[in-house]
C-alpha cells in the first residue's frame, strides 16, 4: 500500500509529500464485471449547480415527507432521524 502524507502550507511550514516503499496490488472488477461510466446522480448535478434550486428543494420535501409518513421508525430512534430544512 502506498501511504502518503499531504500538509498545507501555513506560515511555519512548507508542503510535504512522503511514500512509503511497500506497494500493495489489489485484484478488481474487470470492465465487464463492474460499469466504470459516469455516476448521472442529482447530487452531482447539485454540486456543478446543474439541477435548479426549486427541484432541489423538492427533492428535499419529498424526502422529508417520505421520512416522517412512510418510512418505518422504531419510537427510541426518532430523534435520529434528519428532517431536511426546507425554507
């Protein structure tokens, strides 16, 4: 496995890199085992602000209505569920 270290500069200090000089090989997926193309989420679309504000905000209203009238929530753990702030 390569290990390496990533410091940020700050006043006292400069970037810094290190390897470590044991190389670990993992097996994987073939190409046909396992689909590599782009992840078409809207959580990506969110974040390159490709999807408007209005339909991200439905999203959110249907997951909190999903979360408080559908989904299944043992009484001890309602207070773990996270409502989305929707205004």
């Amino acid at each position: 496995m390569i290990e390496f270290d990533v410091f940020f500069k700050t006043k006292n200090s400069s970037p810094k890199v290190s390897f470590n000089q044991y190389v670990e090989v993992f097996t994987t997926y073939s190409a046909y085992e396992y689909d590599r193309s782009p992840i078409d989420s809207v959580l990506y679309k969110k974040c390159l602000k490709r999807i408007p504000e209005w339909q991200w905000m439905n999203i959110f209203i249907t997951l909190n209505d999903f979360k408080s009238n559908t989904m299944p929530v043992h009484k001890d753990s309602l207070n773990n569920t996270l409502l989305h702030r929707t205004q």
